[in-house]
C-alpha cells in the first residue's frame, strides 16, 4: 500500500490553531477528522510533514494527535504508523507525548 502524505502548511493550513471546530476553520479537531483519520483509514503509514506552518499551538497538537487515542486508535499503532517529519525535533517530541500522554506512557 502507498504511504500518505500530509504538508501540513500546503494541505491545511499555514496557520493552524485552535482545538475545536468553534474555535475557527484550522482547529485541531478539523484537522483530525478531515485529514488524519481519513488518511490512516486507507495506508499504512501516514508521513506527516510540519515544516512551513507558522507555530503550533498546544491545543491544536494535543487534540489533532492525542484526540486520535481518544477515538479508538491505539497509542502502539499510532506511533508505528504516523511518520512525523520536520527541523524541530522537539515538535516531534511534544506530539509523540500528547499521544503517549493518552496511555499513561512516560515521555
């Protein structure tokens, strides 16, 4: 099976924010829904690549990637098949543990 890929900045949004749908057009919950889900229902790996947003809040990390174990995910299948790309390595890190977090897994 082909791997997909997401630019976030090209696929979604230059500026993403926001945990809910409420919270405007580029919110975390929008983008686990129209894009993550979709995208690990059909591949086995989904790339994720972070480059070129304009800062990731908290609340838009936390329900996009955290809210995916909230749905039924599994935190093992997650961190096995989502492939997070960037420069900031610790923008990596912070997603991978708000997926951890969801599981009670030490960072």
């Amino acid at each position: 099976m082909v791997d997909k890929v997401i630019n976030i900045e090209r696929n979604f949004s230059r500026y993403p924010a926001g945990r809910y749908f409420d919270d405007g057009p580029y919110s975390g919950q929008r983008f686990r829904e129209e894009f993550l889900i979709p995208a690990l229902s059909g591949t086995d790996k989904v790339i994720v690549e972070l480059d070129g947003a304009r800062g990731y809040g908290s609340s838009f990390l936390e329900e996009a990637f955290g809210g995916l174990v909230r749905k039924g995910y599994s935190v093992d299948d997650l961190l096995n098949r989502l492939v997070l790309k960037g420069q900031d390595n610790s923008l990596i890190e912070e997603i991978n543990g708000y997926i951890r977090d969801q599981a009670n897994i030490p960072r």
